[in-house]
C-alpha cells in the first residue's frame, strides 16, 4: 500500500477516513453489528479465498476498527496494522504466528514483567523456549542467537528505566539470520519513535512473516492496543480470531 507522506498530526486526524468528494459524517461512524449481509454468493467466494476487502462477522474486521488500524499504520509507515483486545493478546499473536515448539525466542531482559512471565511461563510449555539477554550484553546480541532463534524481542525505551537500545544495530545481526525483531514501543509511541524506519523497512523475508512489529499497551481505558508488522501484517490473523485476542464488543462499538 503506497502511503502519501504527511505530518503525524494529519495522519491523526485523516488517515483511515476518505470523506473527500463525499457527504459524509465529520466523525468516524460506529459500526454496531457482528454480522454483514454480502450482495451475493461470489462476493462471498472471494471472502472464502481469502479477500478481505468486504466485512462477514465483527472478529475479523469491523469498518470503525479498521478506520482506527488505518491511522496507526499511517503513523508508523506500516503497510498495515491490526488492532488487538491487550498488549499481551498482540504478544502472543506474534509469538505464536512466528513461532513453533522446538523455536527459540531471544528477549532483552530488561522488559514489561507481563511479557518476560507469557515467554517464561506460558510459551515454554508449548514448546518455545526463551533466552534472556542483559541489556549490556545487547552490543553483542548475535552471540545468543542459535539456529532455533526465529525472534528477537525488545523494548526501547524501557519502563520505568528509560533504558534505550540501538534498534539499527540488533535488527541488521538478526537479519543476518533471517529472524524476525519485534519491538515494544510502549514508551515512546510513534510520534517519538519509528521502529520500521530503524533497520528494517527495507528488510522483506520470503516467507512474508512479519518483520518488525510494534506493540503499544497505552495507560487509557479507551485506549486499543495495537499489533503492528511492516509486511504482510495479516499473518496473526488467525491466531487472534481463533484465541481471542480480537476486540471486545464494547472495544469494536468504542463504548468506554
């Protein structure tokens, strides 16, 4: 999806809303359902092979999510994005669309306790084992990685430490690999802080996983949490539907 560029605050207030030309609601509308009527049998055998162009049911995409989705990839210079029901729902899409039983996961250990309890105690039961680096041995990051490293997790700035990684210099040694760097942007946000634009925009792999993701977990009950990949974004779909990590209704209908 080619984007055109423009200033955060316009991707604010624009992006995911084309009211150009239009006679159309100042404010993004509410989309109240779960289930959309589709105009006639081929347009539901496009859904069936995969065209998400067109809505069938609420747990796979709703017009006001996708209106929210829109903004945040705008913001992040994303191809796409995807909006989960918490921060540790888009951790674990992640984990689980990238990684399988016998993987290996290498996290920086200076990280939300959340996350180091889901890759300690939750993903090592499937399977999936996870190394701990300290933060000062991240200069020489590629000395953990194995042949079963298929992601590298971060957080910068961390929280509260405010500690800061060079996303530049850890995601060029893990795509030596060919291994996929997630980065939690919890901190910073993308109004501070780009991850895509830090080593990996340019980066694609074969397969079409995810190449950076970012996950944002902000302090706001009206806040959605955010799982963000820079290729192919739509890789934890399934995992989300089928585990849950989509949006609650009262998060879909922006009810606080």
């Amino acid at each position: 999806m080619k984007r055109v560029a423009h200033s955060d605050s316009t991707h604010c207030v624009h992006a995911g809303e084309d009211r150009h030309g239009r006679n159309a609601a100042l404010t993004t509308e509410i989309t109240q359902t779960s289930v959309f009527a589709l105009k006639d049998t081929e347009q539901l055998r496009k859904y069936a092979a995969g065209d998400r162009s067109m809505f069938l049911y609420g747990r796979y995409g709703l017009p006001t999510v996708k209106a929210a989705e829109a903004k945040i990839a705008a913001l992040e210079g994303a191809e796409d994005c995807v909006l989960t029901s918490s921060g540790m729902a888009a951790e674990m899409a992640i984990a689980l669309s990238v990684c399988k039983a016998g993987d290996e996961i290498v996290s920086m250990l200076d990280i939300y306790g959340g996350t180091r309890n889901l890759f300690r105690d939750v993903l090592s039961r499937c399977g999936i084992t996870t190394k701990f680096v300290p933060f000062g041995d991240l200069a020489k990051i590629s000395r953990h990685f194995t042949r079963k490293t298929k992601m590298l997790f971060i957080e910068t700035p961390t929280n509260p430490t405010l500690r800061c990684v060079n996303i530049d210099a850890v995601a060029a040694e893990a795509h030596k690999r060919g291994i996929v760097v997630v980065v939690d942007n919890t901190f910073a946000t993308p109004i501070l802080q780009k991850p895509l634009q830090h080593g990996a925009i340019e980066f694609r792999r074969a397969d079409r996983l995810p190449v950076v993701a970012r996950i944002e977990d902000p302090a706001n009950p009206r806040g959605a949490r955010v799982l963000e990949c820079f290729s192919n974004c739509r890789v934890p779909e399934p995992t989300l539907s089928r585990g849950g990590g989509v949006l609650s209704g009262v998060g879909r209908f922006g009810v606080a």
